[in-house]
C-alpha cells in the first residue's frame, strides 16, 4: 500500500472517531469520507464497493432527517444506532485494508 493511501485511511479513521465523540456534525463527516474515498489510489473496488455501501447508510440517515426538518440534533434513538452500527462498520473496513497483513 502506498504511503499516499495510508494517508487517506488514516484521515479516515479520524474523521470516524472524531464523529464518534460528536466532535464533527454527520454531515463534515458523510462528505470527507465520500471526498478520501474517491481519491485512493490501489484499493480494491470490492472494497469500495462494502465502504460506499456503509457510507450510503449515513447518508440514508442524514436525509431522511433532512426531508422531515428535524436536523441532526433530533435524531431518534433508532436513527443513532444506526449511525453508530454504520460507523463501527466503516472503521472496521478501514482497518482492514489499511493494517499489515501478517503471513
């Protein structure tokens, strides 16, 4: 992997966390995530394909938000479950593809 991608795995996993401690609002974190995505460089498109797939649950969640005018701030307890299943999920991808591979 090059060091350019360990990068953008890297502000990945930030991005994650710091939404995860409600440091960024879902939305900062819906679009770096979608903006790190389209700029790796050597990663397989399958997993492209399970990331966009998590990621679109976000953006599923912060839309449907959107469309009934209740904003983030009023997510019912459903909705940030959701989120946080989403969240572990993507981290989980993230470091699956961006840890050493031991053999």
């Amino acid at each position: 992997m090059s060091e350019y991608d360990q990068r953008q795995y890297s502000r990945m996993l930030s991005l994650l966390h710091d939404c995860e401690q409600e440091r960024l609002p879902l939305a900062e974190v819906i679009s770096g995530l979608d903006s790190l995505l389209s700029v790796l460089e050597d990663t397989p498109e399958s997993w492209r394909e399970r990331f966009k797939s998590e990621w679109w649950s976000l953006e599923q969640i912060y839309a449907a938000n959107l469309d009934r005018n209740e904003g983030i701030l009023k997510l019912a307890a459903g909705d940030r479950s959701s989120i946080a299943e989403a969240l572990c999920s993507l981290r989980a991808l993230v470091d699956e593809v961006s840890s050493p591979k031991t053999t």
